[in-house]
C-alpha cells in the first residue's frame, strides 16, 4: 500500500500530467479524470485534497518551485553579461516556461493573488529575482529596488494574465517568443531608464 506522501505525489503528478497533455481548460479536468488515470479511488483525492481547487493549487506550486530550484543555475551560467542582460534573458525564459506551462502558470498566479502569503509562489518568485533587481537598481542608480522589484512583477503578472487582451490592444502577440523578447526588452528599459 503507498505511503502518503507517494498518494498525494501521485496524484498532484497525474493531474499535471492531464493539465499539460490536453487542449482545454484545467476546470474541464474532473477529479474522476485524475482518478481514473491515477489508478485511484476518487475518495483518495478528496481525502487528500478536499476540492479540484486545492488540487490544482498544488500542481501549480509544485511546477513553479522546479523552476525557482533551477534559477541561481541559470544565471549563474550567463556570468558574462550585465545584470540587465541577465535580468531579462531571465525575464524571457520565465516567460517562455509560463507559455509553455500555461494553464498551471494562470492557476498559480490567480491563485497566489487570491489568498496571498509569504511562502507563495509570487513571493518565491520575488526572492529569486531581488539579487537580479538589485543589481540593475545599483548599475543605475535606483534607490528603491524592493519598489522596482514588486511592481515589476505585479506587472509582469497581469500581462502573462491579459496576453489576449495586450494583443487585441497593443497588437503585440507575447505568446511569439520574438515578439515576446521585444515588449519584455522595452519594458524593462522603462522601469529602469524612465518613461
């Protein structure tokens, strides 16, 4: 009989697994899906969940942390370049795993904007890139980097939120990784060059 933790593991893993594999909205995912490729009863992940909701949060948590745990790696790995460059070369593969990750990356954050705390996946988010932040404020000379950096990502945030609407009003397609690289480009110049 699995432990647990290997239940609960299972099954947060199997719902990604659904998650990424089809084309419609994770809502549409039942927990009878999850059950039925899990291998498990549907008592077993309300037992271990109580709702889809809480389940999906934790997918999402689970598949946001991977990416933080990676982070000191990839910059590390770009130590040639200024802290901007690294900031939005950062900026641009977190993105291209959100576009890549879509539906969970939508979960985490309204998620995160729903019930905030310290430990979520924003505020991880935020302490992966305060050492990036504060070394473009420093190269620039800007005072406040915790300012900087927490509007930069509740900005960041409501494009990846409103990407449909950016393109119908800007005509600017973010889900197009050259266009994507672009807008990032040009608004980190404005946060840190000025209006």
């Amino acid at each position: 009989m699995p432990m647990k933790n290997d239940t609960k593991n299972l099954i947060i893993d199997t719902a990604i697994t659904l998650i990424k594999e089809v084309e419609k909205e994770p809502e549409n995912i039942t927990i009878r899906d999850i059950s039925k490729k899990a291998g498990i009863a549907v008592s077993q992940i309300n037992y271990h969940f109580q709702t889809k909701e809480n389940l999906l949060s934790q997918c999402a948590q689970k598949m946001i942390s991977n990416i933080i745990e990676k982070f000191d790696d990839c910059v590390a790995e770009m130590s040639g370049m200024t802290g901007f460059e690294r900031l939005e070369n950062m900026l641009f593969l977190t993105f291209t795993y959100l576009y890549e990750n879509e539906n969970l990356a939508r979960i985490s954050i309204l998620s995160d904007h729903r019930a905030p705390s310290l430990t979520d996946n924003t505020s991880q988010t935020m302490k992966a890139y305060k050492p990036l932040v504060d070394e473009v404020c420093n190269e620039k000379g800007i005072a406040n980097s915790s300012l900087i950096e927490t509007l930069l990502m509740q900005s960041l945030q409501g494009i990846f939120l409103r990407t449909n609407i950016i393109k119908t009003e800007l005509g600017v397609d973010i889900r197009n990784p050259k266009e994507r690289e672009e807008f990032l480009h040009e608004i980190l110049e404005r946060f840190f060059m000025g209006m």
